[in-house]
C-alpha cells in the first residue's frame, strides 16, 4: 500500500515537473521570437551569421544575408538574435 502511495506521489510530481518546464520554454520561444525583427544581425542554430531580411510566418521561413549578395533561406527556428541592427 506505500509503495503505490509513493509512486503516485512521484507520477504527480513528474507531471507537475513538465508542464512547468513546458510553459517556460514557451514563454521563452515566445519572448525569442518577438525580439526577432528584420534588420537585426542573428546567428543561427548552426553558427551562421548574418542580418536578417524578412520573415514569411505562413511558410516559417527566414531570409538572412550572410555577405552583401548572399541571402540565405532557413526555417524560423533555426535562428537565434545575437544583436541590433
């Protein structure tokens, strides 16, 4: 009988434990995503820098220039801000 007390009280517990995680990585995508605007210098999840250029929220996709001439298409989370224009 106190073993399945114990692990209810832990199912609970680890329950608890992702949904809080999961609201703060939320939050945390939401408030990466709203500092995100064309014209600020990103580097992207795999080390790429450059400005970006434009954001198409239908398709998710991001235009970045990497060298004056050379824009690069990339998913919308595979970018992170580093900077301001």
């Amino acid at each position: 009988m106190n073993s399945n007390i114990i692990i209810v009280i832990f199912a609970v517990l680890l329950i608890g434990f992702m949904i809080f995680s999961s609201r703060r990585n939320r939050k945390r995508q939401a408030d990466l995503r709203s500092t995100i605007v064309p014209g600020v210098e990103v580097m992207t999840n795999f080390g790429m820098f450059g400005k970006l250029l434009s954001i198409d929220e239908a398709t998710n996709v991001a235009e970045i220039e990497t060298t004056p001439g050379t824009i690069v298409r990339v998913h919308r989370s595979e970018e992170r801000r580093v900077g301001k224009e």
